[in-house]
C-alpha cells in the first residue's frame, strides 16, 4: 500500500508552470532544515520580522527543531476540524521554502491563513509572489473558501508587498512577539476571491479527491 492511499495529503500536487507545491513530505525535510540553516531572513530587514518558530532570532538549531515539530504535527493532527498543510516549495524542481495554510472549522466557516518563507538565495526573484498566488487560487477554486488572512511585521516590506500584489486589502494592526525579543506592530491583512491577482500560468492539481475527502470537502 502506498503512503498517500492512507494519508492523501502526501498524494496531493500544486503547479503552476515551472512552480510546483505539495504538503511537506519525509524526503524534502533535510533539504528545507539546510534552507533554514543557510537563512530565511534577507540583510535589508532590520531584526527578525518573524513569528513563530522564527521568532527564535539566531538559534538555527532551535529554529529547526521548532519547524521539524510543526511539520510532524501537521502529519498527525490534520482533521476536517483544525489542519495545517505546510507545503514544500519548488522552483524548476529545486526546493526553495514553504508555504502553508491553515485553518479551523474550514467546512463550516471557510476562512484559512496563509504564511511563507523561501531561502535567501531564492528571494526577490518573483517566488514569493507566485507561491502566494498559487496557493490563493488552490484555496479558493479548489478548497472552497471564501477569505484568506495574512499578516506580516510593520517593516517586512517584502511580504506585504507580495500581499499587495496579490490583492489583499489591509484588515488591522495587532502587536505580536518577534525574533529580536521585542513587541512589534504586525499588518493584517486579507483576501476575497474577487480580488485575487491570479497567475498567469494557470493552477493544476493532482490528487484532489481523496484530500478533499480527507477534509470532509468532498461534495
Ligand atoms: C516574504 C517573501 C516570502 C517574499 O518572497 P520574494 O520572492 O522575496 O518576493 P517577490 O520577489 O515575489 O516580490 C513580491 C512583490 O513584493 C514587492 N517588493 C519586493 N521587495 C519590496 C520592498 N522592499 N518594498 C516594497 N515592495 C517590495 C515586489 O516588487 C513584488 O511585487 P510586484 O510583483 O507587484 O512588483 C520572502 O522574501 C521571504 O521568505 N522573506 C523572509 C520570510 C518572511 O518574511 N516571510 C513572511 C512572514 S509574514
């Protein structure tokens, strides 16, 4: 029997031309642990504009530690109640970062929230902009929800540009912990379907069925 018959997360693929995302698998692990060691965080950003587990500033080994727990979890306590799906990222077939969604009571209330990271290396070249895009579109044509949340630390221009671009509309400031130890400002924002800047690569995907099944999406 194959893994993905017991557990379809594992069978489930994202693409949009040369883009492709499925949720994090034992295989991509070591590759994503040496992206974190190498950095997530660019030199122009003045201290960690980060939360959870990168809210763990230099220690890389705890950093690590942190995203092998939540990358186990979301293995284990994924239920149509409360999931997460942290998705390895490729680029023309090279791992890059993650990009994951997450939700509660997404049959019922059908709002998720996204967050992403990609390595160093792979920043400003367009990626976190698509990886976005792709999976706004997954989570909108093919999950069937109705807003997405995110957010993103005052000075991460970054990423609330990739929010911009994408089509997101400011929701709120709250003030949340970040890497450097400090309380520091975070934009909300969020997106309806009517606002989203899709790719230009159309989205295909494989493996949808037995997930939604899993999700208890199925019609
Ligand atoms: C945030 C992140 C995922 C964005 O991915 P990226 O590949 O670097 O960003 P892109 O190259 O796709 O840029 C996307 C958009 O932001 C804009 N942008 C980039 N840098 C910007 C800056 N300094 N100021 C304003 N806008 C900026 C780009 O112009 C682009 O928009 P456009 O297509 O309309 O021109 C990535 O930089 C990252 O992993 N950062 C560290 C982790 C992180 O901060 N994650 C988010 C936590 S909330």
């Amino acid at each position: 029997m194959r893994l993905e018959e017991l557990h379809p997360p594992f069978g489930l693929r994202i693409r949009s031309g040369d883009l492709e995302m499925h949720p994090v698998r034992m295989d991509d692990i070591p590759v994503l642990l040496d992206l974190i060691a190498t950095g997530v965080v660019s030199a122009d950003i003045p201290g960690y504009p980060l939360a959870g587990p990168f809210a763990l500033g230099d220690d890389t080994m705890a950093r690590r530690r942190s995203s092998l727990r939540f990358w186990w979890q979301s293995w284990v306590d994924a239920t149509p109640e409360r999931w997460a799906f942290p998705m390895t990222v490729l680029r023309g077939g090279v791992v890059v970062g993650v990009q994951d969604i997450l939700a509660r009571d997404f049959p019922t209330i059908r709002s998720a929230e996204t967050g992403s990271w990609l390595g160093v290396q792979h920043q400003g070249k367009g990626t976190g902009k698509l990886m976005r895009q792709v999976m706004c579109t997954f989570a909108f044509d093919h999950l069937g929800a109705r807003e997405l949340h995110s957010g993103a630390f005052h000075d991460n221009h970054r990423s609330l540009g990739v929010s911009r671009a994408v089509g997101y509309e400011f929701n709120g400031r709250r003030l949340m912990l970040r890497g450097n130890g400090e309380a520091s400002e975070e934009v909300l924002v969020r997106l309806t379907p009517d606002r989203l800047v899709r790719p230009e690569v159309p989205v295909e995907v494989d493996g949808l069925g037995p997930f939604l099944d899993f999700l208890g999406l199925a019609d």
